[in-house]
C-alpha cells in the first residue's frame, strides 16, 4: 500500500482506523461547524486503502456513476487541472 494516493489523501489501513479520525476531528471542530455533518470514510480502489473526506455523500456517488472517471481522484484531477 502506498503512503499516499494521488499525492494529497492520507491513506488508513481500515475503515475503523478513519473512523477513528474522523470522531477527533469532529471533536475539534465544534458542534456548530458545518464540515463536521460531511465528514465520512471511502474506500479507494486505486491504493487499496481507506481516505477521509468532507464531499457529501451525495456528491461522492454521483461522481462513482460518472464512467469518465474510474477514481474520485481522477475527478479532483480533472476539476482542480492537477497533475
């Protein structure tokens, strides 16, 4: 498993090792915060691994049902101009 995915995710060993993460940074960012309702694990399929994201679940699936992109990292790719 690489230590990186596309250069910017953390990768997490499992979901539970996120999940985890998640609960702290939900903890620091107050009850109020509106990134704190977002906040989820994914799986990826290009490392194999377990990321942390604050997309809504929403916006997530929809990009999986896009066939143009077989990763959501291949989205931010294309969205952002990344290399």
């Amino acid at each position: 498993m690489k230590a990186r995915c596309s250069g910017k995710k953390k990768i997490f060993k499992d979901q539970s090792e996120a999940e985890k993460v998640i609960s702290k940074m939900k903890e620091s960012l107050g009850k109020n915060n509106k990134k704190r309702k977002s906040l989820s694990s994914y799986f990826c399929s290009v490392c194999k691994g377990w990321h942390v994201t604050s997309m809504k679940k929403e916006t997530y699936t929809k990009i999986q049902r896009d066939e143009k992109f077989e990763t959501i990292s291949e989205y931010w790719k294309s969205k952002k101009g990344w290399d």
